[in-house]
C-alpha cells in the first residue's frame, strides 16, 4: 500500500523509497517483527484466559509433560503480522502477492479448524484429516492452474533448472510438472507440521530457509542479477521477496515468545501454511529444487516419519527410531531440549548457505 506513495516522488522526491524493493523488504521485515511482539502478550493471555492450552502425548519425551496447558494456536500470531505488514510494504497489484496470500488464507483456515476442534471442542483427534488434505490440494491446484496459465517464465514453464549447473541445462517434466509442483506444496505443508515438535524449531527453521528463497526471488526479479547468476529470470518476482520478509519478521517476532521455554505454541493454524508459502514461492521463482536444500530439515523430518512407519511394517513392530520425528529421537537419546533446537538450527543455517552458494556455483 505505501508503494503508491512513490507516485508523489515528483513533489516529494524522498517517497522514491518506496518504489524500491530493497527498502520494502527491509520495512516489511521491521514492521513484521514489531507487529507480532506487539500483539503477542494480548494473544496470548487470551488463550490462556480460554485455557487453549497444548496437549502433550503420554508416550513422547516425559520433559514434554510440563507443557501440558502451554498457550497454543500462538500462530494467529504469524498470521496477522505477515498479513499486516504485506498489505502495508508490498505492491498489491503484483500477482505473486495474490498468490502468496490465498495460499497462506487456505492452509491457515484449514489449521485453524484442526486447533479449534482439538483445542476448544476439545476432540482430541482434530478436524478429520481428509480436510486438512483437501486444503492443501485445493491451494496447491490453485498455484499450479494459475501458473499455467500465466506462467513464471513461459520458457521455462514445466523445466526444472538443477541447482549448481547452469540455467541452461534442464529437466523438462512436461505434462508431469503440474503434480510435481502440486507435490512439492503439500509434501512441505505436512513436512513444516511435522517439525513443530520443540519450542522454536519450527519456527526458527522456517527463518532460515525463508531467508535464502528472499534473496532467490530478489535475484529472480532483477534482469541484470538474473542473467549474472544464469538464473531464471522472472517478472514481478521481486515483490516475493517483500512478501517473504514480512514472514521473517513475523516468524522473528513469534520466536520471541516461542523459543525455549515456549511461552505459546503455534499450533496447525500457521505451521500448515508456512511450508505451503515457501514452496509457492520456490515454484514462482523457478527454484524447485533447491528447496530440498534450503528445506533440507523439513525434508529430514519428513523423512524419518515415512521411514518409521515402513521400518515398523516391515519388521512387524520394530522401530528405526526411538520415536519420529527425528527430534524426538534424539531427545529420547538424552539430548536435552534446547541442544536438539540449536543444533537443528545449525544445519538449518548450513542448508540455507549450501542453497545460496547455488547462485554462484553454475
């Protein structure tokens, strides 16, 4: 919204900044980050005062049991900031914005049911799982029939770029890319869920791999930088990284209350839609792949789900791991809480430079 103050830079020539992308994202970041730790503490208190508080399962870590009772559905706290400060930093009238914002609107709605039914009707099974899935298609077809039509970089439309070699070199999917990418949103949907387990990490991780597709997409969004990098270039790009660092801010701003020992939990209402967001716009700048590595953790955690639950078929009740996801497997190993988490960051912050050094290495 306040990028049409620039219009006025032939009478006030200092509203120029706002025209520049750089300066938004900044902003968007700022304002995000303050949004959210402005209105946590009421947030919070509320959930407490309505005694929506975490229900911890009996069969996990035994240390997990004093967060029975712990503020949760804290990711209203995300939501809002994010939004906020998107409508007031970036350009509305850019496509990627619209995009970035039904996604985020879909798989928050879809969470925010699976928390109120748990939390407040207190079923403890949740929203039934068919429509936490029907969300995340929904929002994924959206994504891809959209792109399909008006499509990121019509050359590139259904190619896949492969980090550390040249634009050039491709992997055409052709007809399959649509279920490729529909895959790619819902797998990271379920796979930023499923690392919501510790106080942080999440949320923290989210940082990080966010951080990285901020500057893909300001790359992507710059002609000159593009051809530099042999990058794809795409259009419009540019306003994803305004988008992207107002969920930085407030992710930043969230963790504040989030971070050990957790405060407030974030529940399904903004876990869900984290991962859809951050695939979306890997999709919108043509970097699908390296969300594997920017999203190495995610990918991890995931991964240790599936391998669990095939390790315990297979071997007809045998486990690989002491419990999934792989963070409870190494607190159940005796690794204590708050060293799980920053070590978990630490390969996040790895993933996140291995993913930027893709731009260089072509």
């Amino acid at each position: 919204m306040l990028y049409y103050l620039s219009e006025l830079s032939g009478t006030f020539s200092v509203l120029n900044v706002f025209s520049y992308i750089t300066f938004r994202a900044g902003a968007a970041l700022l304002f995000g980050l303050l949004i959210a730790l402005l209105i946590a503490p009421k947030i919070i208190t509320k959930l407490r005062a309505h005694k929506i508080g975490q229900i911890e399962r009996t069969d996990g870590p035994k240390s997990h049991l004093q967060k029975n009772g712990t503020p949760t559905m804290g990711g209203i706290i995300i939501l809002i900031s994010l939004l906020a400060s998107v409508f007031l930093w970036a350009r509305l009238d850019n496509r990627f914005i619209w995009l970035l914002v039904i996604v985020t609107l879909i798989l928050a709605f879809a969470g925010f049911v699976d928390d109120y039914t748990k939390l407040i009707k207190k079923n403890t099974a949740g929203a039934p799982s068919w429509l936490k899935f029907a969300a995340q298609i929904l929002a994924a077809f959206i994504v891809v029939a959209y792109l399909e039509i008006n499509p990121p970089n019509a050359e590139y439309m259904s190619a896949l770029t492969i980090p550390y070699l040249s634009s050039k070199i491709i992997l055409n999917l052709g007809v399959f890319y649509a279920a490729f990418a529909m895959l790619i949103i819902i797998g990271s949907s379920n796979a930023t869920n499923l690392t919501d387990g510790l106080d942080g990490l999440a949320s923290g991780s989210v940082i990080f791999c966010t951080a990285a597709y901020i500057v893909f997409a300001y790359m992507a969004g710059n002609m000159a930088f593009a051809e530099y990098l042999k990058i794809v270039p795409v259009a419009g790009a540019g306003e994803i990284a305004v988008f992207l660092s107002a969920l930085v801010g407030a992710c930043l701003g969230f963790l504040w209350y989030n971070a050990y020992p957790a405060q407030v939990f974030m529940g399904d209402t903004s876990s869900l839609f984290l991962g859809g967001v951050i695939a979306t716009a890997a999709i919108c700048v043509k970097q699908e792949l390296v969300l594997v590595i920017a999203g190495g953790l995610f990918v991890f955690e995931a991964l240790s789900v599936i391998l669990q639950m095939g390790y315990f078929k297979l071997t007809k009740g045998k486990r690989l791991f002491k419990m999934a996801p792989l963070h409870h497997h190494f607190e159940l190993k005796g690794v204590a809480e708050p060293k799980v988490i920053v070590r978990f960051w630490i390969v996040g912050i790895i993933l996140m430079l291995l993913a930027l050094s893709t731009l260089k290495i072509r």
